[in-house]
C-alpha cells in the first residue's frame, strides 16, 4: 500500500478521509478493536444504553471539520450550551469559577478575592513561570490556588502541579481579570460564556462514536479493517505485521497508537528509550444507569467538575441529557458518565470502581442513593491523558524527526502527544494536514504550532 494507516480514531479516520477526498485510493486503515472511533467511540450495551468511550463533544477551530461533521451526519445533531458547573464545599459554582465566586460560601470567597489582590500587588515578573504550579499561583492568587485548581489538577493528571509545564494552556484555561471578579460579585452576575465549547454539536442517535462510523462508511469499501492489531514494524523494509501472522508493505505509514507503543515496535531502541520517558495516565470511565428520570439538581448541567476527596471522579456528566436516545426509555431511565484518573502503573478493579464511584455520587450530594444492582459500563482507558511534563516537548522534538526519516507519521492524542492539541477536531485535522504535507509539502499546523491554530477558527 502507499499509505499504511495504524488506528481507526478521529486522526487515522482523518488521514483516510483526506486521501479518498484528493482521489487517492491505495491506502488502508488498520484498527485492532471491533469497531472505529478509537477513544471517541461509542458502545449500546445489551440494556440498550449507550455510552461514550469518554465525553466528547463537537466544537471546532476548523471550517473543515465543520464541514465534515455536516456531511458525515446531516441534520443528525443537536446544538447544545455548555452548562459546565465546579462542585466545591458543598456547592455548584458556574464554570468558569473565577468569575463567578459570588457562589461560594463566604469564607471560601473571601480567601479567593484576597489571593486575587495579592497576586495584582506582585511586582511584575520577567521570567516566565517554571512549572504548571507557578502559573496557576501567579494567574489566579494562592486562595483560587489551593481551593481548587490545584486540587481539581492533581485529580485529572494524577500528578503534582509543579511537574507540568504551562506552555500547553493556550485556550484550556481561562486566565483572570480581577477588576471583571470584583464587579461580578458586586453586582451578582454569572459570567459563562469562555471557552471555544460555549456550544457545541452532539449526535442525536449513537453517541460520539456515530460521527466515527459514519466518516468510515464513507470510505471505500474495504478500506477499513476491523481486527487487524499490528504487533511489528520494520521501518527499514517499510513492512508491518499483524498479530494474525498477515503483513503489508508501504510507502508512508501513519500511525495513531501511543507513541512509546509505536517506537517500541520498530525495534529503533534508541527512539524507544527515549519516547518511554513520556507520561500519561490511565482513565476510568464509569457508566451508571439509573431507575429514574434525571435528577432535578443535574438537568441543567452539562457536565460537573469535582475537586474535592469527597468524590474518585474528577468530572461528572449526566449523559442522558445529551441525547434522550442515549437510554432505552428517557421518561424512566437517566444515565451518568464518571471519570476517574490514575497513575499510568496502576488499576483498579471493576468492583472497587463501582463501590467507590457510588460512595461519591451520595458524598457529593449528587443522589440520595445509588442501589446495589444499578446497571453499570465501565471502559478503561490505558491511556487516558498525556501529561505534558517539562521536558516533553524536547523528547518529541527527538522521537518524532527520528520516525519520519523512516517515512513513519505519529500523530493524534496519543501519537502527537500534545494534549492541548488532542481535542477530536486538532485530532481529525493532524490526519488531514500530514496528508498534505506527504503528498504537497504543506507544513503542518495543529502539531507544530498549537497556539496557532487555537488562536481562532481557521
């Protein structure tokens, strides 16, 4: 084949498209699970409840993948406002939380309002911050600090604040204004409207995942196979193989598995030891089904943040109202979607999972109780999150020339390696934009410059 593509994800799926969109057929996809999406997919369990792999929603920097979501599934989405809340000290507080602390109880908002003041009367520094933790400290004031972005940080990336960098922020985190927080208190107004996902799409049928297999049914026929793991890498004899004893031979070979995975079995150890240094954690996802229409505290709410001990989930969100197709009657059943992050060595076994994520669904105060036989899904995630850690851009910046002097493209969530790059739309358009850079020289974008392309809808 010219083109050899590892993983039927948003990123491989958009490599395919691109090809089949500019007339070039001598390509195949290659995906080791049973179905396409990759961790954008989505499974109906024999229940009838439908589940995301992780939450996912449509919105885009792109006028193309615009354009590919209308074509994909025509008049097959609603159009949502993200209702995003933070669950701190017993309290829901409007996302995002620095601009709406008039929530808080009192003591709490005070400590926040009086680290914004302090953090304002600091000189002005020259030097940029070190790590992840001197930026939140310096942009938010130690109160916001500790209460919650520290807190709710450690929860989601399993690791210490001051073990990541900060250059990857660009449009994930809202900065602060302190004058808009002290005249939105006064004046007890929410702020909500930040962010790129103020809206977004969502499939009214099938979950994320429907988006995936109907990018895929538009391929040529045969030009995805399902089951076919690639377990070897020749990158000098440009050969792969198959954990069913097949092979293929190609030109160019794109690839979307974790990039560690990928120099591993190229058997380039120097590339190998190297990309073994990145991190990443393991995510949980736990699906709970309950015997009754969604909870009144939760219909307005599209997803919750959860900082405190009190819950295993960093996020929360109540799935049914994304789509009523999501449970088998909505008028009887409501479903919830639990995210939960652990250290990349470690897991946890189903039956802890789901006593722990029922203990904090009644601790939070989300429901009065979870009863024993809820139905529930569970989908873990090896590789949940790549944590960008200081010296990760260095490692990529060594790993991935390497690869491509093999003809060998690692790109995606977990092939790029760049979380503020890896939402499904920078995904969808890393497999795009290496097409055009093989077949036009067309430099790539989303990879090489992620402020670039966040900075606003290209």
């Amino acid at each position: 084949m010219k083109f050899c593509i590892i993983g039927s994800g948003p990123t491989g799926l958009g490599a395919a498209h691109r090809l089949a969109e500019l007339g070039v057929g001598d390509f195949r996809v290659y995906e080791r699970e049973t179905q396409v999406g990759g961790l954008a997919a989505s499974v109906r369990d024999g229940r009838g409840f439908t589940w995301d792999c992780a939450v996912h929603v449509a919105h885009s920097h792109y006028h193309a993948f615009d354009r590919m979501l209308t074509a994909a599934l025509p008049d097959g989405y609603y159009t949502l406002e993200r209702r995003a809340w933070v669950r701190l000290h017993g309290v829901d507080v409007p996302y995002p939380l620095q601009y709406n602390l008039r929530h808080l109880p009192p003591d709490i908002r005070a400590a926040c309002v009086a680290g914004l003041r302090e953090k304002d009367r600091r000189p002005v520094l020259e030097s940029p911050p070190t790590n992840f933790r001197e930026w939140i400290e310096r942009g938010f004031g130690r109160g916001i600090a500790e209460h919650f972005m520290l807190p709710y940080n450690r929860k989601q990336w399993t690791v210490p604040a001051g073990e990541m960098s900060w250059q990857w922020i660009g449009d994930r985190v809202p900065t602060v204004d302190t004058a808009r927080v002290l005249r939105h208190i006064e004046e007890q107004r929410d702020d909500v409207t930040w962010g790129p996902n103020a809206t977004f799409q969502f499939p009214k049928e099938g979950g994320t995942g429907a988006i995936w297999k109907a990018v895929a049914a538009r391929l040529p026929a045969g030009a995805v196979q399902l089951q076919r793991e690639v377990v070897g890498i020749d990158p000098r004899a440009k050969a792969i193989r198959f954990a069913d004893g097949g092979s293929e031979r190609y030109e160019h070979l794109i690839s979307t598995m974790p990039l560690p995975i990928l120099a591993r079995l190229t058997g380039l150890d120097a590339v190998a030891q190297r990309a073994a240094q990145l991190r990443h954690t393991r995510v949980y996802v736990m699906g709970v089904a309950l015997d009754h229409p969604i909870p009144e505290a939760l219909r307005d709410k599209t997803w919750i943040y959860c900082a405190g001990a009190e819950s295993n989930f960093y996020r929360l969100t109540p799935f049914s109202m994304f789509s009523p197709a999501h449970t088998p009657d909505n008028a009887r059943y409501c479903s919830l979607l639990c995210e939960i992050s652990v250290p990349a060595g470690e897991t946890r076994s189903p039956a802890d999972l789901r006593a722990a994520t029922f203990a904090g669904l009644v601790r939070g105060g989300f429901l009065a109780q979870v009863p024993e036989d809820t139905h529930t899904h569970l989908f873990d995630a090896a590789y949940g999150y790549p944590i960008p850690t200081p010296g990760r851009d260095r490692i990529l910046g060594e790993v991935l020339p390497s690869l491509e002097a093999f003809q060998i493209f690692s790109r995606g969530r977990f092939g790029g390696w760049k979380y503020e790059v890896s939402n499904m739309d920078h995904s969808f358009m890393q497999g795009v934009e290496v097409i055009d850079r093989i077949l036009a020289g067309t430099p790539e974008r989303t990879l090489p410059t992620p402020d670039v392309v966040n900075a606003g809808k290209r």
